[in-house]
C-alpha cells in the first residue's frame, strides 16, 4: 500500500511538473509534494522547509554605470478577439542608463507568446523593442500573459503584461 501511494504522489508530481508554465506557485508546490513523499517513506518529518529556487535567489546589485530601461509602456491590452487570432504587439524602450543595454533572453509565461527583442546592445540613449505574438488558438475567455526581459539592468528582469478576451470558435460564428 505504501509504495502505491509513493508512486502516486510520483506521478502527481511529474504531472504537476511538466503542466506547469514556470510558475513559481508550481515550484512551490513540488517542493511540498516532495516533502511528503520524504514522510510517507519515513524520512524526516520535520516541518517542511522552503524550497528555495533560482529565480528566488537574492540578487546582488552590480558595481558600475549600468543600463535602465525607460519602456512606452509595459502593459497591452489586445481588446476582444476570436479564437484563432494571431496578434502582435511591439513594447519599445530607451537605454537612459550609463552603460550600453543587452537583453540575454526574453522568456514568455506559455507557448502561445513568442518573442523577438532587439538582439545587439542598444548604447546609451538608443532605441529598441521586444515583440511578441500571441496566437490565440485554443485559448477560451480571458487571458493574462507575461514575458519576462532578462538583460544586464538592476534589476536584471522585467515584466511585460499583456491581456485580452478570447471569444471561442462557436460564439465567434
């Protein structure tokens, strides 16, 4: 019975683990779902301890003239639209920092974003941009996404939002 319900929590696990987007509400709970294998197989059942991960981990400011972004905006609304829309939308900024800007990746919160940035260093007081396109298919109601910039700024991640309300295939016809 033991080793039925070890594999259970498993399997949950692997599941929880390949669904997840990157979350770090899903790192979380791995990290408990772990903690309770360890207690099932009669290993330490002390209270559970914070899993810390990369993206948790503090960040030590850099020593030096650094980059800042000055972004247009970092939020879009993409409005109400049909299943099957693809739409793009291009968040332009300006390097005001000291030093010239590298963007190192961008990263969206799921598959159906895909990104394009700027992809040599922006110097001081130039222009660049992160685009990225959604592709609706298979997305029902409203939609919330994300995109993460991770450049050679303080902090070296930022945030980009954006949203919409997908209409599905049957009310759009």
């Amino acid at each position: 019975m033991k080793s039925v319900i070890v594999k259970l929590v498993v399997v949950i696990v692997l599941v929880v683990g390949f669904t997840a987007c990157g979350s770090k509400e899903s790192d979380k709970k791995i990290a408990a779902l772990e903690n309770r294998i360890k207690e099932l197989e009669g290993g330490d059942t002390a209270a559970p301890t914070k899993a810390v991960t990369p993206a948790e981990e503090p960040q030590v400011k850099p020593e030096g003239p650094l980059p800042v972004f000055e972004w247009e905006s970092m939020e879009h609304d993409f409005g109400t639209i049909n299943e099957g829309d693809v739409k793009e939308y291009t968040y332009k900024f300006k390097n005001t920092g000291e030093a010239p800007l590298i963007i190192e990746k961008v990263r969206p919160s799921c598959g159906c974003t895909a990104p394009d940035w700027t992809k040599t260093p922006i110097p001081v007081g130039g222009e660049g941009f992160v685009d990225v396109k959604f592709d609706s298919k298979g997305k029902h109601n409203a939609q919330n996404k994300t995109v993460t910039v991770y450049a050679n700024t303080w902090p070296n991640q930022t945030v980009l939002r954006f949203k919409t309300f997908v209409n599905s295939e049957d009310k759009a016809k």
